[in-house]
C-alpha cells in the first residue's frame, strides 16, 4: 500500500463525504439564515424556533436525496471492494 493510494483514498472518501451530507446542511445553513432573519425583524427571541424548522427540513432532504446518497454510498464501497485486489 503506498502512499499515493491512501491518498487517493481519503480523497474520494472525504469527496463522497461531501456529496453526500451537502444537501442536508446547505439546507440547513439557509433554513437557519431565514429563521434568522425572521427573528430580527420581529424581534421573537424563542430558540426553539430554529431548531424544529431545521429538523423538518433536513429530514425532507434526506427523505427526498435518499436516492441518491445511497447510490454515491455504494458506489464508493464498490470502488473500495475492486480496490482489495490491487493491494500489496
């Protein structure tokens, strides 16, 4: 196992890493940016009130992308498996 194989592997790991749990937290910085500023402007100060939309949120993007993240997840494990042979 040289060193530009771990390389390549934690690189497709940390990119498969990204793909995947992307569209929950892109969701959820812009769900929080408008409970934000929802907030301020009505000068509501209740913390629950910007968890319970969060939650919601991630949990319909997940529902939605589960698809698809779970393609990209057994991609990179298949990938992983046809790597074994190769290893010395």
């Amino acid at each position: 196992m040289s060193e530009a194989f771990v390389i390549e592997l934690a690189r497709d790991a940390f990119y498969t890493i990204f793909i995947v749990s992307g569209p929950a937290l892109v969701v959820s910085i812009v769900v929080g940016l408008l409970i934000s500023i929802f907030q301020a402007a009505t000068s509501i100060n209740e913390m629950t009130l910007t968890f319970v939309p969060k939650i919601i949120a991630i949990g319909v993007v997940c529902i939605l992308l589960l698809p698809f993240m779970m393609q990209k997840m057994v991609q990179f494990t298949e990938h992983i498996f046809n790597m074994i042979p190769t290893l010395k």
